[in-house]
C-alpha cells in the first residue's frame, strides 16, 4: 500500500497508508502507531457533531443480545482480572460507558454483599425499560460522577470514539481517578483485527470508527497520567493505571502471584463463593 500524507489523528505522524474501504468509508493505517482510523474528515465531521451510526432504539435493540452476552461472560472475567492487577484496594469500580447495564446485574448477583462498589455510567442508553434498575446506574459523561474510582473497566467503547473523544475520556478519567487506579479496556487492536476479526472494522452497523494500537493509546492517555500497559496475549485488551509508580514495562501477569489480599476478599462472597475469584485468576494466567 502506498503511503498517502494522512495525518495520524493519534500520533500525528503524516505516514499512513490506505487500509482497506468499508461500506464505502475509507479507512487507513498509520505506519508510525499502526492504528486502523477511519478518514479523518470524517473524524473531524463527528467530533462537530455529524453521524454514522445513531445510538438509537434500532441500534440497541441490535446490541441488547450482544450486552447480555458479554455482560455474562467476557464483562465478568475483565472485572475479575482488574482485582488481580490493582495495587490500591478497590472500594469504587465504574463500569465505563456500560450500556444498558447488565454487567451491574451481574456482578449484583455474584457479589450480592457489595451493593456499594460498582457503579455503572452511559451517555447514550437504551429505553429506560431496555435497562438496569442498579442504583448506581448512571445516564451522562464520566465527568458528571461526584465520586472516585480506583478501578474500573471499559468494554467495547472505544472503537465507537474519535481519537479526540477518546482523549476527552481520558481526561474525564483522570478527573475521576484516585492514585493508582486501574482499569481494563476490552477493544480490539489493529494486531486482532488482522490476525482474527477483518470484519470488526465495521462503520455503519456498529460503528467501529478506529482500531486503537497501544502506541496510539499511549499519545492519547500519557499526558492525563496513564500508564498503558500490555497484556500479553490478549490483541483485544489492554490495561491503564493512573498515575502509577511502576513503568509501563512491566508485565502484568506477575502481579496475579501476589494480588491484594483486600481485593481478593471483595471477590469472595459469603453466599456465591468464589466464583469470580478463580475467574480472575484463570483469565489472568490464559493470557502469560
């Protein structure tokens, strides 16, 4: 592929190259951070306010399955995983961008004695009926929570952000963040989308607008106080931790041999036993 003087809306680099057209968007591949995006005038057009997909009720009676599915399964051992990596007790998760909510039912079902950790926040939610009636369920931006978080976890969100929304995030994050809190983000890298997943590059239905690599993250969460940290084996997830004292070279899957014996008791209830616990564990190791 030819290189064609793109700028990179992540690292500002002018080497990118064509990548592929989808459903008539074009979209490129930076040489520099190799993130997949979307043309950026078409960045710059949502970032004004225009549209691809619309967060509507067509739209999440689409993804309502597809929320249940992950908020059973793939939601609940990126939960489990975070108590494992965080080296701060978790008193506060957020759930980032949560959708309708499920996950908060979930983990209210697992965790029925820990009504007061998680906390779930949506800008674009479904009907009021299509979603949680969790008390700590909350409709707007990050920003608009009172609270601070020393964990929390983000899933299938950021692939829906230009990269200047994306950085607004970040910001409001940071904003939200005690020292040391980690999070989980689930979205596919530009390593998963090659190797597995061509069809995730997906504009109009679901609104995959960018592939994000590591690199590109990093120019985006850097300057607010993140560190980004790689999970080895897993191209579709990666960890960020606020104002950490540890480079972001370490590998995070030493920290599951000695987690914090606080967080390992949150994950410990009396009625539901251990179940997230050894998830954690066990998602955690499949990944070394």
């Amino acid at each position: 592929m030819a290189s064609v003087g793109i700028i990179c809306p992540c690292c500002e680099s002018d080497s990118s190259a064509e990548y592929r057209e989808v459903e008539g968007y074009p979209y490129f591949t930076c040489r520099v951070c190799k993130t997949i995006f979307i043309h950026p005038e078409v960045l710059s057009e949502i970032d004004e306010g225009g549209v691809v997909v619309v967060y509507d009720e067509n739209y999440w009676e689409m993804e309502l399955n597809a929320a249940r599915q992950r908020s059973q399964a793939d939601g609940l051992a990126r939960v489990a995983e975070v108590f494992y990596y965080a080296r701060r007790p978790i008193e506060r998760f957020i759930d980032i961008g949560c959708g309708p909510g499920f996950l908060l039912d979930s983990l209210a079902k697992l965790l029925p004695h820990t009504p007061e950790t998680f906390y779930g926040v949506e800008l674009f939610p479904p009907a009021e009926e299509l979603r949680t009636n969790h008390p700590n369920y909350f409709v707007g931006e990050l920003g608009d929570l009172s609270v601070r978080f020393d964990a929390g976890c983000c899933i299938e969100v950021i692939e829906h952000l230009t990269p200047t929304m994306l950085r607004g995030l970040f910001r409001q994050l940071a904003g939200r963040s005690n020292r040391g809190a980690m999070y989980i983000f689930n979205s596919a890298q530009p390593e998963f989308v090659h190797d597995f997943d061509p069809g995730y590059i997906d504009p109009k239905r679901r609104g995959h607008i960018v592939s994000y690599s590591l690199a590109g993250i990093a120019r985006l969460a850097e300057p607010e106080g993140f560190t980004v940290h790689r999970i080895a084996g897993k191209s579709y997830a990666f960890g960020l931790e606020y104002q950490s004292d540890r480079g972001p070279g370490e590998k995070l899957i030493h920290r599951i041999w000695e987690p914090l014996a606080e967080n390992m008791a949150l994950l410990d209830d009396p009625d539901m036993g251990s179940v997230l616990r050894i998830l954690g564990l066990e998602t955690a190791r499949a990944s070394a």
